[in-house]
C-alpha cells in the first residue's frame, strides 16, 4: 500500500448505502473499499493524526493542527482554505467519517458571478424577464473590476464550503461593460485553483447582432482563455444568425457551446430544434449545453416528446435553472399560472443528460439563493414531481457524475486513480441528504482539504 495523505473511514455511499473507506495520495483516490470488500484496516499502519468528522462541538478536529471547524452556523462558519491542506507525507490522517455520505466534488453548471449580490443596489424587484434585463444593463455601468471580485468571491467562498469543486461561470462579453468580467473571472480562475476548477463561458448577455462591437469583445474573450462560447438567442435581433454565429465561432476555436436558450413559456419559442441541428450539422454531440429550455415545457406533448428525443440523440446537455425559471417565468399567466420549468421527467426519459444551476444569487433575475447546489437540486425536486428514493440519487447524481459530464465530457466518480475531488456531507441516504441539506460538510479537492463546515446543531 503506497503511503497516504488522509484515510476516510465509514463514510457511506449514498448511491449503493455501503459503508466505505476511501485513501488520499498524491492528490488522487488511491483506494476505495465498500464494507463488503474489507475495510482495509489491516493494510494501513494506523497511527496516523485523526479528523473526528463526528463532533458537534469543534473543539477538537484534528491533530495535525490543521484548524477549521469550531464554528456554527453553517456555510459562513467553518473552514476557510487557510489552515487546511494536506495531510502531508507523513502518516496519513484518519478522519472518522461514521456518519457522512461520500459524494464526488459537487459540480456547479451554470452561475452568474459578475451580476450576483446586486440585489441591494436595485430600485425595485424586476416584472419580468425583460425589465430584469433591462435593471441589470443599467446597473452594469458601474461595474468595476474590483467591484465584480468582491461579489464573486462572496459566492466562491460559499460554494467552496458546501462542496462545489467544479464550477462554470457566464462571463458577460459586452459594449457596456467590455471585457471587465473577463478579466475579473480570470484572475478569480487562477486564485481560486486550489479549491475548485473554474471555467469560463464568454456570454453575450446583451446580444450579438444588436449590440454592435460584441462580435469583436468574445473574440478577445476567446484570446484571453474562455473555454467555452456563450449564446443568447432569444436577445437578439434574430435566434438563427445568432446560433450560426455562435456555433461557427465555437468551431473556429475548438470550444463547446453553453447557450441560454428558449427562456419562456412560449411553446412556438423553440430555438432548440435549430440548436439541434446545428449541434449536428458541426459535428458537436455532447459538446453543446443549453440553460433555461423552458419553453419546451409549454409544448404540446408530441412537439416535446419529438425534441426531447432530438435533445438525447444530440447529446446536448440540459441545465435546469429552477430559482430563476420559477421565479420569472409564468408573469404573462393570469390564471393557471404555469411553472415555467423545462419538461424534466420528460428529457430523462428521452435518455437526455439533465442537471441544475443556481444561475443567479440575489439580482433582478434571482432575489434568493445560496450557492448551495443542493438547494436547487431540492427545488427542482419539488417542482418537477421528482420525490421517489430513486429520484432523490438522480437529484445527487444532476450535481456530480451528470454534471461533469457536461462540462468536462466524463463524469468524475470516486474510483481509484480519479482525482481525490470529494465532499463528505453528514447524512446517509440520498433522500436525507436532499432534503435535510446538512451544512456539516468536508471537502477535499485535489486531495486537499479545503472546506471543513461543523454545526452545533443536535440532532
Ligand atoms: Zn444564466
């Protein structure tokens, strides 16, 4: 057995319920063993410093003085990056982890951080799609570089602690702004890559044909190192020049696409056929995303079921945005208000691949949130009819195995010689997990202990 940075005992696994103990080394997993298989005890000498998972008080986390913990009150408290880390090459630490699930590093697909926590600085709550648009356009004028750091760095902090250590964020690529959340995001990109990989979508929030000198801005945004083209078909002057420009774009520089697409409850608003078509036609299968797809929840039935089935044939990746559809979709609807929300069930049966994101935190087109991936998954649970045991592991699998496998092509699981990327959350079946989102959590990311959260809160 080589040597081992840290040594996780009696976490469970939420997918299978089997007790598990997984090794750290050099970064990545260097054994996993399910109780049915051994614990793998005897293999190890086990006088290795300890991190008892289990204490509610926090007085005592470790004994290799890597601190965190001993605090309360949840995603606030807790371990920052400072004072956490390896287990070094000593012996390694064993954490008792009796009563944590063991999950792969939560995967954040699509989040806004250059407009979040802007909620303070509007006049009022947005009507609709359109105005919170319009209020956020206004409001970006006064961005500065500095500005958007602090703001995305509130979020970071937050996913960090509960769990996320993948993360791809929309970077607005326009007039208004130029390339200021770009630059921002990049340098956040590089600070933040010991906690979590970061991609960067270059999004034209403001269009691309109707605001001119955007056309120009992505391309420098392409130079500076995006690693994926953005598209906004449905705010712009025309949804297939717009998608043709995109996804030439996205070939010339051999980059994935991450649209916004169909963000309405219009069911003859369907952009997404030609995004299929296109996906095809540049040889993209399973290189295209789409957010938001909510008209296709207004669809008649067969119209839905047929693009579904042209959605999973594609390998287009879906992302449900639940806050942000909920919250400003259905505003048209006097009566019989409609949820506004992509057809989920339905894209799961066609075999498509469907996670979530947070998309907003606290701005015009979102005034909740937490960056909690967990939140969402719970939300779209509720609104999507998704409450069976079963539909609880695929709510944890939408912000891990589906999720990385949208934004990196293949799922990252806990296996041995994957990267030790994991977040231990206390808890046990999927279902608990779900719908108690406990804020006591551990996360490792490249087998560095870079999050330790502990509540004081009995159970
Ligand atoms: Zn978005």
């Amino acid at each position: 057995m080589e040597r081992l940075d840290y040594w996780i005992r009696g976490c469970v696994d939420p997918f299978s319920g089997e007790r598990t103990d997984i090794g750290i080394s050099d970064g990545t997993v260097a054994y996993v063993r399910s109780a049915a298989s051994g614990s793998g005890e005897e293999r190890l000498g086990m006088d290795g410093s300890g991190i008892d998972g289990s204490r509610m008080d926090g007085s005592r986390i470790d004994g290799s003085g890597m601190g965190g913990g001993g605090a309360n009150g949840g995603a606030g408290a807790g371990g920052a990056a400072e004072g956490l880390g390896t287990g070094g090459r000593g012996s390694p630490v064993v954490v008792n982890a009796e009563g944590y699930a063991a999950l792969p590093g939560l995967v954040e697909t699509h989040i806004h951080l250059d407009k979040a926590f802007l909620s303070s600085r509007m006049p009022g709550v947005a009507s609709d799609l359109k105005q919170a648009i319009a209020m956020t356009a206004e409001l970006k004028k006064t961005y500065t570089k500095e500005d958007i750091a602090e703001r995305s760095r509130r979020v970071l902090d937050r996913a960090s602690r509960f769990g996320v250590t993948l993360l791809r964020a929309q970077a607005e690529i326009d007039p208004i702004a130029g390339l200021k959340s770009m630059e921002s995001a990049l340098e956040l990109k590089r600070e933040y890559a010991d906690r979590m990989d970061i991609q960067l979508v270059a999004f034209p929030q403001e269009g691309i044909f109707q605001s001119p000198g955007t056309a120009e801005l992505l391309e420098e945004a392409i130079r500076m190192g995006a690693d994926a083209v953005g598209g906004i078909p449905y705010n712009d002057r025309d949804a297939a020049e717009h998608l043709g420009f995109v996804f030439r774009m996205a070939e010339a520089h051999g980059l994935p696409v991450d649209l916004h697409i169909d963000f309405s409850d219009d069911p003859d608003r369907l952009d997404i056929a030609e995004a299929i078509r296109l996906t095809k036609e540049f040889g993209m299968e399973g290189r295209v995303a789409v957010g938001h797809l909510t008209s296709l929840g207004s669809a008649e039935p067969d119209v839905a079921k047929r693009i579904a089935a042209g959605i999973a044939d594609a390998g287009i990746h879906v992302f449900a945005l639940p806050a942000t559809d909920l919250y400003l979709n259905g505003r048209g609807d006097e009566c019989r208000v409609r949820r506004g929300l992509t057809p989920v069930r339905l894209l799961l049966e066609a075999g498509a691949n469907v996670c979530y994101g947070s998309n907003n935190i606290r701005n015009a087109f979102t005034p909740f949130g937490t960056a909690d991936p967990l939140d969402i998954g719970l939300l779209l649970a509720q609104t999507a009819h998704l409450g069976t045991d079963e539909d609880a592991r695929r709510m944890l699998e939408m912000c891990t195995v589906r999720a990385s496998k949208a934004l990196l092509g293949h799922s990252l699981r806990i296996r041995e010689g994957m990267p030790a990327d994991l977040t231990l959350i206390r808890g046990a079946g999927a279902a608990e997990l779900l719908y108690e989102r406990p804020r006591d959590r551990m996360v490792w990311k490249r087998g560095r202990l870079v999050a330790h959260t502990v509540t004081c809160m009995e159970r």
